[in-house]
C-alpha cells in the first residue's frame, strides 16, 4: 500500500472525523472508500464516452432484441403452489 499524503479544510477535517468516529473506523478508511468510489465514476464516465465514440456493431447487439420479449410465460399464478 502507498503512503498519500493531502491537506484539506479545517471544516472537512471535521466532518472527516465526525463520520469516522459515527461509522466506528480509522479517518484513513473513510478516505480510502471515498478516492476508490470517486476512482469507479471517473472510470465509469470514461467507459461511457468510449462507448458513445465506438457503438456496438450488428452483431454485439444481436441479443438486445430479446429483452424485450418478457417472460416466455405467465406464472404470477404459481405464488401459491408452495403452500
């Protein structure tokens, strides 16, 4: 694991240790979780725009059409065949 080291407001300092000590975790855990959810967005945005510049081709989007067909069959009535 890498040492990072960062300033931050006094103000976020203290909301910071205010959710450490309410959620029962070191400062450092709560930073880490957050750099890694802020890390997935990023990432997660860049996977959008690389898939708004490259679409899927006829044939990666030949099963599509299958969603919505829906269920092959009706058996909201079977709830109760359990009992």
């Amino acid at each position: 694991m890498t040492m990072v080291s960062f300033r931050v407001d006094d103000a976020e300092a203290a909301q910071l240790q205010a959710w450490s000590d309410r959620l029962g975790v070191d400062r450092s855990e709560v930073i880490r979780e957050a750099v890694r959810k802020h890390l997935n967005r990023l990432a997660g945005e860049q996977d959008a725009s690389k898939w708004e510049g490259h679409p899927l081709e006829e044939g990666e989007s030949a099963l599509s059409s299958v969603a919505e067909w829906g269920p092959a069959e009706d058996w909201s009535d079977w709830g109760d065949a359990a009992r």
